[in-house]
C-alpha cells in the first residue's frame, strides 16, 4: 500500500499479526529484502518499507527529505497512522543507521533494537566530509552512467565479495533487486542518507538504554570492530558474531539470522539467565 508521509508517497507491506516488527533494508534494497522471512517471522505484524529513494517510494528533488533525521519523522508518522505505539526495529547496513537514529529520537516508541552490520556514523568532521566527497562522486556517476553500470561497480566493493559465494540464482535476485532501483533515487539518498551527512551518534549511545542486539559477519571485520565498539559504549547492548557470513547475514546465513532475530524478540531482548 501507498501511505503519504508528510508529502511523500511511501510504499508499506504490512503482513501478519502479534508484535509489530519495523524491518528497514539497506541501500539499494527494498520490501523485497524481507520476502524470505516472513515465514520465519510468521508470529509477528511484519512493517516492510521502501526507504525514501528506493523500490517504490518516491524520490523527491528536495534532498533535505531524504535526510536520516527526517526520515525518522516519517517512520514515527508511519507508525502513528498504522496506530502502533510500539515496534521492535530491525535494520541492516542503511537500514540499520536509520533504525538507530529512530530509537535516539523516539525511545518511547521501540522495545527492541536490533542492528545488522551497522554503525553510529563516523566519529569525526573529517572522515565526514570525506564521505560526502566519496558519496558525491558516486551519486553523480548514478547520474551520468545511470543504474546498471552502477549496480556493476557496487558489486566489486569488497564489501559484498563474501556474496560470490552464494548460489547463482540468489546473487541474480539480489541484482534484480538492485537494478530495479532509479538513478535519481539512489543518487539523492547517497547526497541525503550517506554516512558522511548524518550526525554522529557515538555520544548518544551511552544514554540509549533499549534492549540491543548488534550483528555482524565474522569476515566484516571492520563492522564486527564497529559492533565491538558500540556494544562497550552501550549499557543494555549484546553483540553476536555469526561465522561464516560477511556484510548480509540475512543473505548469507538466513537461517540462523530469523532464528537469533526471532530469539531476542521473543525475551524481549534480555539475556538467557537475566
């Protein structure tokens, strides 16, 4: 369904029934990302949303809309509309910085937290304007060269090189997935999502006392070391380290991402023995 969010037209999957579960996908993603998990999850009211930019959610000129703050707003406008007062929020990668930037601005509104391979931003005013450099080169080269070229450059990142492992049939979805994106969506989210263009949130995370579980791939290294990180400057944060996973756990061991993601919601993210 299309739900209108302050002038923007977001595209919503709600399916199921019990606790809601707020799933937010990364960039280049969409509803989609969520598809293989809705019979693992069947005991939850699954909220699926194309972030601002992707799959079939507008994608405005305006890039202060596309802001992680702003998007925020949306998200809280969302929930008020679909008349749930609290979710737990599942987020991956992008999804997962959004999902942390809902939870420090509306605490009141999240019982669990769980990020997948995510971070807090970077830390200081150089690395950021660094980013914003980077992501400017690549929105405009989505620009110029438009999705398809992108999508071939994307998939080298060493980031993803972990998912050449996966069967040829799954890493073809994922780039359907992705070419289905626009140009203009993309590029705009790089300009008003990007990591280099949102606040730092390192200082926040010590003041966030939600139950947190923190994922990552034991072959990211560099997103295990930021987990590592977050989980010491958090008071109510567990960290799990899945093997023989990079970036996408949820692609790379489904199985076991549904079953720890269902496990701590059902203890409502406390540890075994609290």
């Amino acid at each position: 369904m299309n739900v209108l969010l302050r002038g923007v037209s977001y595209y919503v999957e709600v399916v199921g029934e019990g606790e809601p579960l707020l799933l937010l996908h990364g960039f280049t993603g969409s509803v989609k990302t969520w598809y293989p998990f809705v019979s693992e999850w069947k005991e939850r009211k699954l909220v699926m949303v194309d972030i601002i930019g992707h799959g079939k959610t507008d994608c405005p000129d305006d890039i202060e809309r596309y802001t992680i703050e702003s998007v925020a707003i949306d998200l809280y406008e969302l929930l008020k509309q679909l008349g749930i007062a609290k979710v737990h929020v599942l987020g991956y990668s992008m999804g997962g910085r959004l999902a942390l930037t809902f939870a420090i601005r509306y605490p009141q509104c999240v019982k669990t937290l769980i990020l997948e391979s995510s971070s807090p931003g970077l830390k200081t005013e150089e690395e950021r304007t660094a980013r914003r450099q980077s992501d400017e080169a690549l929105a405009t080269m989505i620009e110029q060269h438009g999705v398809a070229a992108f999508v071939e450059k994307w998939e080298q990142l060493p980031l993803f090189a972990t998912q050449k492992q996966l069967p040829l049939e799954q890493q073809e979805n994922i780039r359907r997935e992705r070419l289905s994106q626009s140009a203009k969506g993309l590029a705009n989210s790089l300009r008003g999502m990007g990591t280099g263009n949102q606040p730092s949130w390192w200082e926040h995370l010590k003041s966030l006392s939600i139950p947190t579980l923190l994922l990552c791939g034991e072959w990211d290294e560099k997103f295990c070391q930021l987990a590592a990180e977050m989980q010491e400057r958090m008071s109510n944060a567990q960290l799990v380290k899945i093997s023989c996973a990079g970036h996408a756990i949820h692609v790379e061991q489904p199985k076991i991402f549904a079953k720890i993601v269902n496990e701590f919601i059902e203890k409502g993210g406390k540890e075994n023995g609290d």
